[in-house]
C-alpha cells in the first residue's frame, strides 16, 4: 500500500476448514440502523466484495452506513480513505492494543500514535479505535506498551472531540480502572461488549456506550445478554465487527454489516421490545455517539 494511495490496502482472513460462503440476506429492517464496528478491508469469504458492494447490501436490508475501524497505521489509513470516499461510512483510526507492543519494540509506537493525531483530523474520522487492552493474546512484557498506548488514544479523543471504541479483552477492570483514572472521552464506546452485567451497571452509570455484536447470539453468552437487559437503552449500540463473530445461525461463516438485522431482531426478542422501537433507538444512539454520516 502506498501512503499516497491507501485504497489500494487489503487484508486476507484466513479460511481454514470452516463454510466461506456468505450467508443469505435478511429481509430488511423497516427502520434502518447503523453497524457502529466493522473491518472491511479484510476479504473474507468464497466472493471478494468490494466496498461498495459491501455498502450495497447493507443499504438493501436498511443498514444506513458503518463505522469502520483501524487499528494500525496501514489499516487506519484505509478508513480515513473509506470515510473520504463514501458518505455511507465514518472512520474510527488507532493502534490496536495487541499491534502496541509491536510498535513499542520496534521504537515507532510514537511515530504510529502521531500518524494517528494526523487522521484524527479528518472530518469524517469520528472515533479513536480500536483501542485498550488486551490481557489475553500480549504476554505481560507487552502490556506497559499497551497501557502507554491506551493513554495516549484517550487524549487523542479528547484532544479532537471525537468519541473513542474500546477493545477490552480479559481486561475489563483495568479497562474501567484506566478510564477513571485518565478520565474517559465524553463519548466512550465498549466494542464487541464481553463483561457481565455487572460491568454493564457500572459502564452504564458512567455513560458509556456498549455496542452488542454477532456473539450475542452464541449459546455460551449468556453474560452478554444479562448485560444487554440492564444496559440503559440509550447506551446500546449494535456492530457485526465484520467478517468476525457472525451470529448464530451462521456462526463461522462470513460476516457482513448486511448481517446486522439478524443480531438485532435477537436483542429485540431478548429485550421484549418491537424491533423498530429497538432500531430507532439504536440510530439516534449511533448519531449521539459519532455525528451524522451526512456531514
């Protein structure tokens, strides 16, 4: 990829033994929504879709526009570029905690944080992410990295008034514990959410947003969802961090934001409410949380 020219950037995932073949439309939401998390410059799946025929289908099943995250500077790149580009997405731009350490050793952590400042000020980047900490794949030697990356990406929210997408992984009183300690972004959004009610109360009465994805479904989740029913309601976002955590029933295969419906009718039927009371809610938080996708 050239820095002069990021859309030529692309990533490929892995496609093992599992089914590549995407999944089948939903039928489309009444009221449209937002995926508020996802990583489009991965190809995945039997067919490479283009961005735009990314953002094609998800219009056609009413998802409004995406989020779309970094989380190196190549990546980052690639979503301030998408954002420029196509007035159905906004970028989110960062080091992703478990590329920190990486940076650190290679002594470029504060050059890539710099990159980082620079795109932050695109006016279509909206968000600093994904970023936090990750106690699972970094060995505890790589985890000062991580936590010096975290601070800096929280002030770098704050310093462009733009909200921050937390990437929290066996991390999450650290996480909580940072975030007062340094004082979060007014706009802090929990990515692909994995606490347990409990966390849900606390981020909840801290303002916080937390954005449900695909594993929501999942049979083994059921802290997400005893999380999602004590989120307040205008604090619930819905992601497909696409092409990971596709829902059931369509676990391991290709994610996509078309997807979104399905993981919203699960959390409306969980919740008790009408999908489109559900929906409305989930647009005006979206909006709240990162401006219009039409300025």
């Amino acid at each position: 990829m050239s820095e002069n020219d990021p859309s030529t950037y692309v990533r490929t995932r892995e496609k093992g033994a599992r089914d590549v073949s995407y999944p089948q439309a939903p039928e489309p939401l009444t009221v449209p929504v937002y995926d508020n998390h996802c990583h489009l410059e991965i190809q995945d799946g039997e067919a490479s879709l283009s961005l735009d025929e990314q953002l094609e289908r998800a219009a056609e099943v009413g998802i409004l526009g995406v989020v779309q995250a970094g989380g190196d500077i190549e990546s980052s790149r690639w979503s301030a570029w998408a954002a420029a580009a196509h007035p159905r997405v906004l970028a989110a731009v960062a080091i992703h905690p478990n590329e920190a350490p990486a940076y650190a050793a290679a002594g470029r952590l504060d050059e890539a944080i710099g990159v980082i400042d620079e795109l932050a000020a695109q006016p279509r980047v909206r968000a600093i992410g994904e970023t936090g900490l990750d106690f699972f794949r970094t060995p505890e030697e790589g985890l000062p990295a991580q936590y010096e990356s975290f601070e800096a990406h929280i002030a770098l929210a704050k310093k462009h008034d733009v909200a921050m997408q937390i990437h929290d992984r066996d991390a999450h009183d650290a996480v909580l514990d940072t975030l007062q300690r340094v004082g979060a972004p007014e706009r802090t959004v929990f990515h692909c959410f994995s606490g347990d009610a409990e966390m849900a109360r606390i981020a909840g009465e801290r303002g916080y947003y937390l954005s449900f994805a695909g594993n929501v479904t999942f049979k083994n989740a059921q802290n997400l969802r005893d999380a999602l029913a004590v989120t307040p309601r205008d604090r619930i976002l819905v992601e497909t961090d696409a092409p990971f955590l596709t829902p059931v029933p369509y676990r391991g295969r290709p994610n996509a934001p078309y997807l979104v419906p399905v993981t919203v009718r699960f959390m409306a039927a969980e919740l008790g409410v009408e999908v489109d009371e559900l929906c409305t809610q989930i647009a005006a938080n979206t909006v709240a949380a990162y401006g219009s996708f039409e300025d």
